[in-house]
C-alpha cells in the first residue's frame, strides 16, 4: 500500500468527507487555508489519487468521489449509478459487468485502457 504525500492527503481527505461529487476548483477553494495554493499541485494529487484506486472521477460531471469498494483497487475501470434528480452517486461493483466488459473487449479486438460508466436514473428516495 502506498503512503501518500502531504497534498494527496489533504486533496483525498476533502473528497472523502464530501456527501457528492467535487470538482477540481472546489476542492482548490477548499485546500488552500492548507497550503495547496495552485491548481496543478491539485491535478497532480488528483492524477495518483486515481492511479491508486482511492478516488474515481465522475466523467459526465468532471468531478471526483472517493471510492467507496474497500475491496477495489481498480482505478480504471469503474461504474456509478447517479440519480438525475438529487445526482447522489453511487459506486457499482459488480463482477458480472467487469467480465462482460473484458470479454466484449476481447471479442472486438480492441484494447481499451480505462472504461467509466455510468447510468442515468432515480434513487429510491426520489422515486
């Protein structure tokens, strides 16, 4: 396991405690009365934050989440459900879909680097 540097920390520490999705400004508006002044000291910590699996980003919101899967150590290969209306985000780990996916990627022929999907709906408080 990894040990992370100071920023890493501070950065992982924001997204972790956040009930949603953070993009990389508001984590910079919130580390900055800790040192971390600059936007690419943000983007690097963010950058190996993923490398090691403990954050995910969100594509279609260009944003950041912590992982939630104690058990993943998957940085690029990831799944969410996100509620269209309270846009709660929700990790899937779900064996079936990361060997359909390798299979699928076997049969095209095609080697992929990273897939990230993410599935559109309601939550079960907003049904």
């Amino acid at each position: 396991m990894q040990t992370l540097t100071r920023n890493q920390q501070i950065v992982f520490d924001i997204i972790n405690k956040s009930s949603e999705p953070l993009k990389a400004y508001t984590i910079l508006s919130n580390v900055q009365k800790k040192g971390i002044k600059a936007p690419p000291q943000v983007y690097r910590a963010l950058d190996k934050l993923i490398e090691m699996g403990k954050i995910h980003k969100i594509e279609s919101k260009n944003a950041f989440v912590a992982c939630q899967n104690s058990s993943c150590n998957v940085s690029k290969a990831t799944a969410f459900s996100i509620c269209e209306s309270c846009e709660e985000v929700t990790e899937i780990s779900n064996s079936k879909i990361s060997k359909y996916l390798s299979n699928f990627a076997e049969k095209a022929g095609m080697e992929y680097k990273k897939y990230n999907l993410e599935f559109f709906g309601l939550c079960k408080k907003c049904k």
